[in-house]
C-alpha cells in the first residue's frame, strides 16, 4: 500500500486506465478528525455493492481495511483522506480540494473526487524580497518550507560584496545612465531614490537569475512578497513567466512564513476566481465551426471518438444516459433497463484517457452559463445519411 502522499496531475491517466472494479471512498472525518464510524459505514456500502455485482469482496477490501487503521483521526489537522482500490493498486491520498465523503463503486475511479483532487493540489512558491534576508519557500496548500536558492544573493550587502552591476538594466529602472568605476558604481545627476532603485534592480536581478536557473522549465506560480515598491520593481525585471502581482504587500521581515502563506492561499484564491477558465475568448466564434461545441451529445461523442482537447464543466453539471459507441447515438435516460450513466462524467474520463484536459469551473466562466463546454482537435466527420446524434428518451 503507498503511503499518504497527494494526487499529482500526472497521475490521472495512469488512475484512469486501470481495470475495475475500481472503488473510491472519501473520509471527511468528525470534528476531532476521527474517521472510525465513517470508514465502517463506506465499508459495508462497498462490500454490499460488490456482493452484488457477483465479485469476490474479501481480497479488494482487506487493503482497504488496513488503511483505515493507519490513517485513523488524522483528517482535522491535514485535510480529508481518499482511498481509491482495485484489482491492481490500493492508493491512500490526501485531498487538498473540495472533495465530497463518498463511497462508490464503478468501471473507473470517481472522476470528480480525482478532478476536485487535481485542482486542488496548488504546488507554488513565495520570494521574499528583504534586503536585509533573501527567503524562498516552497509552498503547497497546506504546507511552506523555506528552501535554499543556489547562487543567490542572501543580503543586498552580500550582493554588494559579491557582484558587479549589470547595466542591461538601464531601460527597465528609473535611474538613468551609470557609470563603474572599480568596484563600486557611480550614478549621474539622479535622486537617492534612483540611485537606490538602481542598486536594488541590480540585487534583483542577481536572485532572479538565480531563481529562473532553480525552477528553469517549471510552472508553478512565484509570489512576490515585500514592500510594494520592491515588488513592483521586481516585477519589471524579472524574467520568470509565471510572477503572481500584485504579490504580497509588506516588510517581509516582520513576515513569518506562516502569515505569507495564508496571504499567498488568499492571493490566489482572488486570482482563480477572477481568472477562474481557460475557456478561450474567442470561444463562441469557433462554435459551429467543429472546433468547439456546448452540447452534450456533441461533446459525449466527441471525447469516445479522442476528439476533445479540453472539457470544461460546472461542478454540478449532470446528464443521465447512455451513449452506443458502434451507432454514435446520446440517449437521454433514466430508466434502469438502460444502465444510465452520469455520460458528462463519461464524456470527462474518454477525455482523459485520449490524452485531454478536464477542469471544473465556475459557472460565471462558462459561455453562456452552460454547464459544460468543450475544445476539439479536429471537427467530426460527417457520415452520408446519418441520423441525429442524440435520441429522445
């Protein structure tokens, strides 16, 4: 059995392509974070489900029985536990998103624990920018350690110590022109405050590079905290791509890491909601195109056919159905003689395992308020006397 660990986006595929029966239970535990009552009651579900189906239950749910021990009364202080089994693997994850208490049984894991799993795994960093102290922590939703950043200044002095003045920067800085001379540098007829912004840019710079050589290829958000002229500064040189503004205003140094973190959560929170889609602008033009569609038997045929790049979905978002791969035909149903299923969240893991994207947003990011969009690499292919793709229930 794994250790408790968190989803990473890579895993989803790999979760998603294995055989079933294929169990997800969530625990959210009490409020002393006891999950003892809980894990009985998801127990007997899942035995009783898979008693029912005609499979052996002994042999899938032993792993999971020893989890619940391990795991027990941890769930107030690091967040709700998910425990996904099947034939060929027994995961025990620590969800840092909106996750629901299920217990559930099915041909695949739940996707929407996994999505709500994924989304929320936010994995970024937070450079304080003090003069006095350089400070970089490595931050995910519920943890922050300060790491160390190779062949970066510590101090403004040990820059001034260390390190010439790069003067690329000219144009990027207040100041005007400098000149060096020896070691130091001279500065032209401009204020104290241009003479500082310059030494500042130039100690800047040194940790930028720094920091772009520590997370070269990377894209995690960098959240810039510190006195918000500094941070504005900063911002203006910087070469990393993914500087999170405004960053966190105020002297990092009366800062302890715990408040710049909740700050941080804060920041980004406001910055999901704000930005909160990838839904492209120019969405509604590539409707009708063949390249986008808000419909459902569209989309549902579309993601079994490998066809969807990005699927987009409000959290509720639910179509009970079922769908003929052979005839390419959506029927809207609830009756049991057709074995309904949810077929957006059908529509989600063929998106999936065709290589796609999937992410639950707001329904105020959604064109139109739909319920759920999607991305397509290619248009359909129009078979000659095809029928309707979607049947009536």
């Amino acid at each position: 059995m794994d250790k408790i660990e968190r989803l990473s986006a890579g895993d989803l595929r790999e979760l998603m392509s294995g055989p079933g029966p294929c169990i997800t239970i969530v625990l959210g535990g009490t409020e002393n974070g006891d999950t003892a009552t809980e894990m009985k009651v998801a127990l007997n579900s899942v035995r009783k489900r898979l008693e029912e189906s005609g499979t052996e239950a002994d042999a899938l749910l032993a792993p999971i029985e020893d989890a619940a021990r391990d795991v027990r009364g941890e769930t107030k202080s690091r967040g709700a536990i998910v425990i996904l089994a099947s034939p060929s693997l027994t995961r025990v994850l620590r969800a840092n998103g909106d996750v629901k208490p299920i217990a559930s049984v099915g041909d695949h894991f739940d996707i929407r624990t996994l999505l709500a799993m994924q989304q929320g795994h936010r994995a970024f960093y937070i450079l304080a920018l003090s003069q006095n102290r350089l400070r970089l922590l490595k931050c995910t939703e519920s943890t922050s350690e300060e790491v160390a950043v190779p062949g970066a200044p510590a101090s403004l002095a040990d820059w001034k110590q260390t390190d010439q003045p790069d003067h690329v920067l000219d144009n990027r800085v207040t100041a005007g022109p400098s000149r060096g001379t020896g070691t130091g540098v001279m500065f032209g007829t401009g204020s104290d405050r241009e003479a500082k912004d310059e030494y500042l840019a130039h100690y800047f710079l040194a940790i930028d590079r720094a920091v772009c050589n520590m997370l070269n290829g990377s894209s995690e958000l960098l959240i810039p905290a510190g006195v918000e002229h500094e941070i504005a500064l900063y911002c203006r040189i910087s070469n990393y791509p993914h500087v999170v503004q405004p960053g966190i205003h105020g002297a990092p140094d009366g800062l302890e890491g715990g408040e710049m973190h909740r700050r941080a959560l804060e920041l980004l929170d406001q910055r999901d909601g704000q930005m909160g889609t990838d839904v492209p602008a120019d969405f509604d033009k590539r409707v009708g195109t063949g390249h986008a569609s808000t419909h459902v038997h569209e989309i549902v045929a579309g993601a079994f056919e490998g066809r969807v790049s990005n699927l987009f979905l409000q959290a509720n978002a639910s179509y009970s159905g079922a769908f003929d791969p052979v005839r390419q035909r959506v029927k809207r149903s609830d009756d049991p003689m057709d074995s309904p299923v949810d077929l957006i969240d059908a529509a989600a893991v063929q998106t999936i395992l065709h290589g796609g994207e999937v992410k639950v947003i707001a329904g105020s990011a959604m064109p139109n308020g739909v319920p759920v969009c999607a991305l397509m690499r290619y248009p359909a292919v129009q078979n000659a006397g095809a029928g309707p793709a979607v049947e009536a229930a």
